[in-house]
C-alpha cells in the first residue's frame, strides 16, 4: 500500500510538492512501516498524543464561555487542518504533510491561549513562544520523554508555523495560511456570538474583497491562493486579499482580542505567576517527567515545560489545591 501511495505522489503531485518518499527522515531511526508513509505515521502519532487531548480543554480566546459551540484550541486545530488539506488538495501538495503539520502546530500552547504565552516569556529568562513549545513538545516530552521522533518536514512546518516563520515546504506554508484564514474567520463568530461585535462592525473595505460570512470568507481565500499559487514554487495570497486579510487581523486585535484577554488577564497572570514561583522553589513537587527535565536542563526549563502543558482546568485545579484554604482546615 506504501508503495502505491509512492507512485500516486510521483504521478499527480506537484513538481514542487514535498514527496513522501523524498523526507529526511527522522532524528532516530527506526523500521519503516509496509502499510503507512513516515508523514502519514507522523500525523497517527500525534493524533494519539496526551498533548493533542489536551487541546480540547485549552482556551482559544473566550475563556470558560457560556455556550457549548465556541472554539477551543482543538476545534482551531481541526479547522487549520481542513483548511490545510484543501489548499494541499487543490495546488497538488502532499496533504499527508500538511495535515500532520497542522495537527501538531499548537501541541506546545499554554493555558489561557495567548495570555499564558505572554506570560511564561516574561517569566523565563529564555523567552517563551508557543510554537517552539509544540515542536519541544514532539522532539522531548510526548512518551514519558521519549518524544514521537517525527520527520524533518513535519518538525519545521511545526516550528515555523506562525507568520514569522519560515517553513522550507510548501505544506508548511500552506498550514501557517491555513491558521491566519482559520483563527481569524471563527474568532469573528465567537466574538459575535459573546456579543463583543456585529457583523455590521467589520471593516467594509476587507468584507467586500472577503465576504460576510465565514463560508464565503474561507472560500474566497482557499480560490484566492489556488489562483495565486497554481502551478508555481510558492504559496501565498494575492496582494489585494493579503491585505483584506491583515485589515481584519488588526481590526480583531483592537476590538476583540485585547478586550476579551482583559478579563481573565489579571486572574490567569496572578495565577500563573504563582504556579511558577511554587514550582521553581519546590521542584520535588513536579510529576516525575518534568523532575527529570529539571535534572537535565534546569528548573526554569522544566517548570515551563510542566506549565504550558496544563490545560485551564488542571491549572485552575492546580492552583486551588496549593493556594486556596480547604473548607474546615
């Protein structure tokens, strides 16, 4: 089945896609599989990780809302996927690739999205940026340390999936358009739905190249790099929708995501100061992953590493179980 899937990508791929059979390859090796290529057995790992469950129960922007249908850091992670595979199908990239990508882009995210992530950087004299967390998280923490010993290419779309990055295949590039078109399209229905803005609200100028509605918004992009990018050594967006998109980028950054981070901002810092400042001092406290971690490269090392890997939940829970006096004591 390996093999067929080898001769289909040299049939029907791009010149410039990313063929399974071309990969680096892995850190360690190890024996290949008869049924799976490497990016398809890189995407079954970490579909199967602790890290991505977690993901369900980590926050995207709204914190513990009320409603059932806002987005979580999972739903944004599947969204980025969809997205990704659609653009891999319609410029004839490995969708293998892209889909591992983009389903291991966010396993490294703190809790309380973007605030946790602000908030480790300050903390840590080495910084702290999520998507060198989601690639530590494959290359050293998954299996009790172990890591999942993924392939280059899914390591680099990995790590260079924010806009900043740089990713050395067109599948990664691929995916860090995916996360733009996704993050910004559902979060203007989330914040919708919480009642922070109406549609009326957006900037005319981005909704009438983009569209109203987030069916057509996604649409528009996905035609947009399809007509940009066919057939040729990169994948990007048009000038006029590129700039359609960083309108609406900038707009949810000043009306909405500022707004909403405000309101657990102070809580969730506190918090997670606290956490730290506990751990750092009582590093005999750490499940025994992150007291191996420390042994190895320090205890500000581990302790981030412990952190980012909460969900909100588990640290809220952490959190109460240290610092909030217990009924009757």
């Amino acid at each position: 089945m390996k093999e067929k899937t080898y001769e289909k990508e040299k049939m029907f791929l791009s010149p410039y896609a990313k063929k399974s059979s071309e990969s680096a390859g892995r850190e360690r090796e190890e024996s290949a599989c008869g049924m799976r290529t490497d990016f398809q057995r890189d995407r079954d790992r970490i579909i199967y990780s602790k890290a991505f469950l977690r993901l369900k129960n980590k926050t995207q922007v709204f914190f513990a809302p009320d409603g059932d249908h806002y987005i979580t850091r999972l739903t944004h992670t599947l969204d980025v996927s969809q997205i990704a595979r659609s653009l891999a199908r319609c410029l004839s990239l490995n969708e293998d690739l892209a889909e591992a990508i983009a389903l291991g882009h966010d396993l490294g995210h703190t809790p309380f999205g973007h605030i946790g992530e602000r908030v480790l950087a300050k903390l840590s004299p080495e910084g702290f940026r999520h998507s060198e967390q989601s690639l530590r998280v494959v290359d050293v923490l998954e299996k009790d340390g172990k890591g999942l010993n993924l392939t280059f290419e899914v390591r680099d779309g990995i790590v260079h999936h924010t806009k900043s990055g740089n990713p050395s295949t067109l599948e990664g590039v691929a995916v860090s358009l995916a996360d733009r078109i996704a993050y910004i399209n559902h979060d203007i229905e989330d914040a919708i739905r919480a009642g922070y803005l109406s549609e009326e609200e957006l900037p005319a100028d981005a909704v009438e190249v983009f569209g109203r509605d987030t069916s057509e918004r996604i649409n528009t992009a996905i035609l947009d790099i399809y007509t940009e990018s066919c057939g040729k050594p990169y994948v990007r967006m048009s000038e006029e929708r590129q700039k359609a998109l960083d309108t609406l980028r900038a707009f949810m950054f000043e009306r909405v995501y500022e707004r909403a981070n405000k309101l657990i901002q102070e809580s969730a810092e506190r918090m997670l100061n606290e956490l730290y400042t506990y751990f750092y001092g009582h590093p005999e406290h750490l499940p025994p992953l992150y007291r191996t971690v420390w042994e190895k490269e320090g205890g500000n090392r581990a302790v981030c590493d412990y952190i980012s890997s909460m969900t909100d939940k588990y640290a809220i829970s952490v959190f109460r179980t240290l610092f909030v006096p217990k009924e009757g004591i």
